[in-house]
C-alpha cells in the first residue's frame, strides 16, 4: 500500500497506519488485487493464513468482510467482524461494518442493538464511518415503505457524512422527497421540538433523548421521551416520541401516541396533521387489505395460446414497456393482456360509453417466452385482485381457451410454494378499494372524453362515495357519520387530509370543495406569519399552510423552492402565480420551468382553458429569449399540439398544425414527419401535407445555427422536441 506511515490507517481504527496494520499493509494490497481479478476464494485463503499470523491487526478483519459483503455473503461477513472486535472492542468500522451486515441479513428490528453500538461508536472516533451504514438503511427502508424512517436515515446518513459524500446523499433526500407515490405528508422534514421542562433531571433526561435521536438511536431516544410525556403531559413530548417509533420502524406504536397527541394538542391545525400522521400510520400498517392473487401456467404452444387470447373480446393486448424501461435483474415479458369486464370495440370511438358501461380491467395477464438454453418452458403469469375481480378474470381466461384450447396449447398451473412471488399489484387498503379503478378504452376515443369520464367518476368519489365509507380513522364510522359528532371534528379533517395524499398518488388533485357540503369539511387555518418568519423547519403539510401572499420576496423565493420539490399541487398553484406577480422574482425563477409546471397541474385537473392560457404564456416567454429561442418556442408549439390533439374535434387543430408545419419544417424538416405520424395515428383529414414536402435530403437543420442552405450542413445531426 502506497500510504503514508502518518496517514490515517485503512482499516478506519482511528490511528496512524504506522502504529496499527502497517505491517500487513502489502498483503492486503495483493489479497484486494486477487478479489478485484474475481479470485476471491484465493484472496479468502490468503486472509485466514494473515489472521492467524497477525490477530491483532484489524486491517485483515475488516479486508474480508468487506468482500464477503461485497459478494453479498452478509451472514458470513458477521465473523470476521466479531472476531475484529473481540481484538479491539471499540473499532468504529468494524461496529459500523457489523450493523451493516447484521442489518442486511437479518433485517432491520433485528439489528436494531447493533446499529445503534455502531452509531455510538462511530460518534466517538469518526462519525462519517456510520454514512454507509445510515445510506444502506435508508434505501431498504424506503423499499419496504417505511416512508417517515427512511427519509429520516436519509437525513441522518447526510448530517454524519463528510463532505465530498454530501452532495450525493442531497440528491438522494431531493428524490425522495420528489417521490409523488409517497404521501407528502411523510415528505419534507420533520424534526423534533424543544419544551420546557422544569425538573432538572427530567431536562438532563430530554437532552438525553435529543442526543441520541441525533445519533440515530431512535428506539432508545423514543423511550425517553415516551418516559417524560408520560410524566409531564406534554404535546411535545408525545409527538416527540411519536417521530422516534416511526424512524424506528415501529409505527404502530407511532401512530398511537400520534393520536395520544392530537387528543390533547389544542391547536386545530396541529391537531389535525398529528392525528393526519397517525391515520397514514395505521393504514400502512392495517391487515384489512384486499390482495391480488396470482396463478402460473407453463404453456407448451406459446404461439396457439396468445392467438386464442387475441380472439376474445375480453382479451385487450397491450404494450410491452421498452427494454430500458425495464429491471435489468427481471425477464421481460414476450405479450401482455388486460381482462376487461365487458367487450371493448376497438373500432368505436367511445362515443356510446358512460361511466356505466365503461370497461373495468379485472385482471392482467404477461406471458414470458420460453428459454431452450436453460429448458425452462413458456410461462404465463395471471393476476388479480381478490374477490369478484378475480373470480371473473379467471372466468374469463377459461372462457378465451377453452377445454379444448387449453390441451392444445399445453396448458398446465404450476405449483409455486417454493417460489419468489412475482405479482406486480400492490395490496390495497380496504378502505381505499372503492376509490381505486382501472379502465380500459378503445384506442380511437378521443383522450379528451377519457378526461372527462375521469373527472366524472372523480366527482362522484369524492362528492358521495367517500363520505359512505367506514374509515378506521374515524372508529369505523363514515365521513357522514362522523360529521355530525364534534368531537370527531379533528379526525374527520384528518381523514380528508389522507384521503388528499391518497389521490395524489392515484393521480387526482383534490380540492376541498368537491367533498359534499353536508360534511363541513374546509381546509385547517393559514400560518399566522411575519417578516421575521423562518419556514426551514416547517413539515410539508405546514409549508401548506402559509398564506403565500403575505411573503416577503425573500420568504417567497425560499418557499418557490420547497414547494417546487414537494410538488403539492394546490399550494404550488398559488406559490406559482405569487411568482408571477412580482417582477422581482419572476427575474430569479425559470421562467419556462414555472409555466410548465402550471401547464400540467392545469392539465391534470382537466382546467382546459387555463391549461392553454398558460401554454401561450410559455410561447411568448420563449419568443423574449436571447439564446435557444427558436427551440424553446417549437418544444411550447409541440406541447400545444400534444394538447389539442386531445380533442380531434377542435376546430383549431388542422390549422395550427399547417402553422407549425409552413413556420418550423423548413428549418426542421423530422417535424414533417412526426406530423404526418399525427394526422395518421389520429385519422385527421389534411390534404396540404404533400409527399414531396417531406425530408430534405441535402441536409439538416439544427437551432442555435444558420438555416441550411449548401450541401456543407449536411452533416448536421437533427433536433427533435424534448431534447436539451
């Protein structure tokens, strides 16, 4: 090893590499080269022989276990480790390397102990030893959706990090964060609050707690805390040790001091996102789902049996994703079939459908090829939610094959006791299945009227159906029920709030006033703020709360940032035309990013006029730009287009698409070709586009240089939409 002898040594023991392993520094250097040449049982070996010769040199220890883990052997890693430290009971990377072994091999309740050691340890020497460690809990905690966890490991391993590790964790708390399928309540920061506590051991017992839950000892800081709330009644305290559960994994215990809170917490507002937290808890945690069920069949003729799908009615082919798009570490499917409850016309229009007669998909269907080098057979994966979906997809199915059908294709259920599931359908809470529908349409119907169906079945979610569910959060009474008791006042706003993050996810924007009337439920209080306010540690249903107008410009621009990540449409919708109403800031934003975004959120909530207002907004924005005009004026031209061939019927669309295609194909002749794909894939009559107007083979154009005009551009690459 080419190392200083007074560099820190290797093994991250906190000494100098002349005073710890520089002895066995060499054959170690050697012993990683066999491991990176893929000869790890070599490098094994060689480690053993060096343990024997040097037990009091860490550097061995810690060498092989980190190519066990490397190898992903993390139960073998544990022995080396132990043994480390059995030398040297307070080796910071090896208690770290310890906890991260023990955690990913047996889970994280389970490691709990040691990872809490490794972080102490850590903190006594060199606290950014624990990054990996707080990084790798973070992601496998998010995986398996303990959101308010993760995200707070996610801060952890970036408080502990050094610096060069910190912007790369940064990028990884602003994707979380930006995670829509996430409830953003359990986005953004929390953090823990002071209080005053008169007793002085009581306080040397709060500092106690604060100090460990900085350290990441979340379970023993939560016990604390737990300990004094129980002793003093504090709101603080309880919500204290609420966060603490959670960002131990236990959110059952969680949610019930979230609610323990909410009960004696006097603010409404406060109230509401406590007991908010608490319903969200419960729910991730709630047994009361309705699962899909999945049945394998091993297909002999692959080619008989997706020609009998294809000729049932039912059977509704779709799209592989592209291989990009797929897990690298999962086989692609070969086909995929939707089951819909009732025949689609793939010819209509989608004029005679209503929400009564819309096809519902009850069930999906991938077919994988089969594989002749490993002999493994073509295999058919069915899936469905259980209940009367399920029951119907496979009354389907059989109907589509057939007795004679299925022995011609070979058709035979495997049994998979000893397999990995693969069902791509996640579970669904209960109470959230009559809100949850999947559709399937005839490629003919105009997107708009899909839009629109959508927005009806929408409305009549949230102005009847929702109120007539028996909700956990409310004791199993319904919304309507509940509205009339004012004791549940608090719950029943709380509900409205989950059922907000709720259809977020689902890819609707709730607004309060689509709820019925009759329930009296508005959205909590605006902040009471100043000039003086800071926002930093405001959680994301908080940030909500801040009545954007009364901003200061400076306030404004923090709060265009946070809300920009979060993405909560309703508030960002008003941070967004606040921006747009003071010249000021409109000068520190883009521009372009601000309409775009109103662009969608208008989009999404089917507002169609304003959607097109804002779309001409960001032409006229574009058309004022010194650099990239023509490109950032053709990608707005292309998003109308987008827009209005949603709706074949605008009288509109055929001109503006001869404008584009007279003012852009000259100068960017691919566009020619992507309107013609248009006008075909949409049935549109226009005459005008000739076959000769089509790509110019002397060259092409691309923005930002002169319009082609000698055969020297020729070898200009294209520009097409959408890219930088």
């Amino acid at each position: 090893m080419s190392i200083d002898s007074y560099d820190p040594c290797p093994c991250n023991s906190g000494k100098k590499y002349k005073f710890c392993c520089h002895s066995i520094g060499d054959e170690i250097s050697k012993i990683s080269h066999l491991h990176e040449t893929h000869q790890t049982a070599t490098a094994l070996q060689l480690l053993d022989r060096l343990k024997n010769n040097h037990p009091e040199q860490p550097l061995s220890y810690i060498t092989e276990a980190q190519i066990l883990m490397a190898e992903r052997r993390f139960a073998d890693a544990l022995q080396p480790l132990e043994q480390c430290l059995e030398h040297d009971p307070d080796h910071p990377a090896a208690h770290s390397l310890l906890a991260t072994s023990t955690f990913l091999a047996q889970g994280y309740k389970k490691a709990q102990k040691t990872i809490y050691t490794a972080f102490q340890k850590c903190a006594a020497i060199d606290v950014s030893l624990a990054t990996p460690l707080a990084i790798s809990i973070a992601i496998a905690l998010q995986m398996r959706g303990y959101y308010l966890a993760a995200r707070e490991h996610f801060a952890l391993a970036m408080r502990v990090a050094s610096q060069e590790y910190q912007q790369n964790l940064f990028m990884n708390l602003l994707e979380f964060d930006g995670d829509d399928q996430i409830p953003y309540q359990f986005r953004g920061v929390h953090v823990l609050e002071r209080c005053s506590i008169d007793d002085s051991e009581q306080q040397a017992t709060f500092e106690k707690a604060q100090r460990l839950a900085n350290l990441g000892c979340y379970r023993l800081a939560a016990g604390l805390f737990k300990q004094l709330a129980e002793a003093t009644g504090q709101v603080t305290l309880w919500k204290n040790a609420a966060f603490c559960y959670a960002w131990a994994t236990d959110e059952i215990q969680s949610a019930d001091l979230f609610h323990q809170a909410a009960k004696i917490e006097t603010d409404f507002a406060a109230a509401v996102e406590l007991e908010t937290l608490g319903q969200l808890l419960d729910l991730n945690n709630t047994g009361e789902v309705v699962n899909s069920v999945e049945t394998v069949y091993e297909v002999e003729s692959l080619s008989k049996f997706l020609t009998l799908l294809e000729n049932h009615a039912q059977m509704m082919r779709g799209n592989v994703p592209p291989e990009q798009e797929q897990d690298p570490e999962e086989s692609a499917p070969t086909a995929y079939f939707q089951i819909v409850n009732t025949p689609v016309d793939i010819e209509s229009k989608g004029d005679e459908i209503t929400l009564e007669n819309v096809s519902v998909v009850i069930g999906d269907i991938d077919v994988f090829d089969a594989d002749r080098q490993l002999e493994q057979p073509a295999i058919v994966r069915l899936y469905a939610y259980e209940g009367d979906q399920h029951t119907s997809a496979e009354k389907v199915f059989d109907e589509a094959l057939g007795d004679q059908g299925k022995k011609e294709c070979g058709l035979k259920v495997l049994d998979r006791d000893n397999d990995e599931p693969s069902n791509p359908l996640s579970s669904i809470p209960t109470e959230q299945w009559p809100l949850f529908f999947r559709w399937s349409f005839p490629q003919k119907m105009p997107i708009i009227k899909r839009r629109e169906l959508e927005a009806q079945k929408w409305n009549e979610l949230l102005s009847n159906t929702w109120a007539n569910i028996p909700l956990a959060g409310l004791s199993e009474k319904t919304p309507q029920e509940a509205a009339s008791d004012d004791d549940m006042k608090v719950a029943l706003t709380a509900a409205a709030y989950v059922l907000d993050a709720q259809s977020l996810a689902l890819g609707h924007f709730l607004r309060f006033d689509e709820l019925d009337p009759n329930l009296n439920i508005s959205e909590i209080p605006h902040l009471e703020i100043d000039e003086s306010s800071h926002f930093n540690t405001c959680s994301s249903m908080t940030q909500n709360r801040i009545p954007v107008k009364e901003l200061s410009n400076a306030q404004l621009m923090y709060i265009f940032n946070r809300a920009l990540l979060i993405r909560h449409p309703r508030f960002l919708y008003d941070v967004l035309i606040v921006i747009l109403d003071r010249d000021e800031c409109k000068k520190e934003v883009d521009l372009d990013r601000v309409y775009s975004t109103l662009t969608e959120i208008c989009h999404k909530r089917n507002q169609r006029a304003e959607t097109l207002s804002w779309i001409h907004q960001g032409q006229e924005n574009a058309r004022t730009k010194s650099e990239n005009a023509f490109e950032s004026e053709l990608q707005w031209k292309m998003r109308e287009l987008s827009f209005r061939l949603e709706d074949t019927t605008d009288p509109e669309l055929l001109g503006f698409m001869k404008q584009i295609w007279d003012q852009y194909g000259k100068k960017t002749p691919q566009i020619k070709e992507y309107l013609k794909a248009f006008a075909e894939a949409f049935e549109l009559d226009v005459p005008w586009m000739k076959e000769s107007a089509f790509l110019d083979p002397e060259g092409i154009w691309a923005p930002g240089e002169n319009a082609p005009d000698s055969s020297s551009d020729s070898e200009k690459k294209l520009w097409l939409p959408g890219q930088s």
